[in-house]
C-alpha cells in the first residue's frame, strides 16, 4: 500500500538534475582559467580512454594559464592530442612533461555564445526538475485512484512536490544568473 509521493526520492532527483546543471557549467569556458575546464578530456591511455586527471595532474598557476603536468613521460603525446582535439579551442605548449595552456581573453561574441549555451543548460536543468514533479504527481494521482490516499493528502502532498520544485528552480535560476555574470565580465 502507496501512501502517496516519495519526497526523499524526489529531493534526490531535484539535487541530481541541479548536480548535472553545475556540471554543465563548469565545462564553459569563463574568462578565467579553471581545472574543471579539462573534466571532459579522455586520453588514450594505455590501450583504453580514461580522464586527464588519472594521467596527469591540473592545476591553475595564473588566472589566465592551466598547467598539466603528466605523471609517465610517454604519455605527454597523448594528452597533448587529447587536448588539441578536444574542440575546446587550446593549444597547449609542451616544456618537457608539463602541458601549459594559455587563454585568450573572450570576445563579446563568444560571450554571448557561451551565456547563451548556458541558458541552454538551464533550460534542460528545468525540464529535468518539471519531469521529477510530473512523475510525482502522476504517483499521486494513481495512489488516490487507488484509495491508498485521501483527497486532502494528496493535496498537501502535491503543494509540498510544488513546492520543492519551485525551488530547485529558483536555485538553477540563481546558477544561471552567476554564471551568465562571470562569463559576460571583462
């Protein structure tokens, strides 16, 4: 017997859709340098892919330099063309078995770009969070047709998933507008 929405699995997708968000924005590209900027890079290592971070270490000595120094020697190569052919737009220059890559100051064109990619993921946060609440309140509806809860219940249930998907809403807008923010600084 249902007794209604399961509020700690919905807060768990709530945080899950808003967790992928901050992930989706940390790959964009602000105009400061950052070590998450890499996260999506795989390297082929050792006959199989496997993230920058297991064959190398990332670090940002200078706002405007990132800094790979790679553990085995015979693997600079390899994450040298990982990075060239990430479509991240970098070229790293290679001193020995450190990888340093400059970036260029954004342009307002790029800018835009990148808010706009933004507002993309946002949107794909939200939709992620009203699918959450659709399948609660589908729960919902299914557990009072089945008499497993009463009238008022369901409508206090419903209230408090409206509630909660408001929100994580809200926090993904506030993400939005940080980010937009950051990127749109000179």
């Amino acid at each position: 017997m249902s007794n209604g929405a399961d509020f700690q699995d919905i807060q768990r997708r709530m945080e899950g859709a808003i967790n992928a968000f901050r992930n989706d924005l940390a790959s964009l590209r602000t105009g400061r340098a950052s070590s998450n900027l890499l996260d999506p890079i795989q390297v082929q290592a050792y006959g199989s892919a496997m993230p920058l971070n297991q064959v190398a270490t990332v670090s940002v000595p200078e706002p405007r330099m990132i800094s790979v120094s790679v553990w085995d020697k015979s693997m600079v190569n390899a994450v040298d063309r990982a990075i060239r052919e990430s479509n991240l737009g970098f070229n790293p220059i290679m001193d020995g078995t450190t990888l340093r890559i400059p970036l260029p100051e954004l342009n307002e064109q790029r800018r835009k770009e990148l808010a706009k990619i933004a507002h993309t993921y946002a949107e794909n946060a939200r939709v992620a969070v009203r699918h959450v609440r659709r399948d609660a309140m589908d729960a919902l509806k299914k557990a009072e047709k089945d008499g497993d809860v009463g009238q008022d219940d369901v409508r206090a249930q419903s209230e408090r998933v409206q509630k909660m998907t408001d929100e994580t809403i809200t926090s993904v807008d506030g993400l939005l507008a940080e980010k937009q923010a950051e990127i749109m600084q000179v």
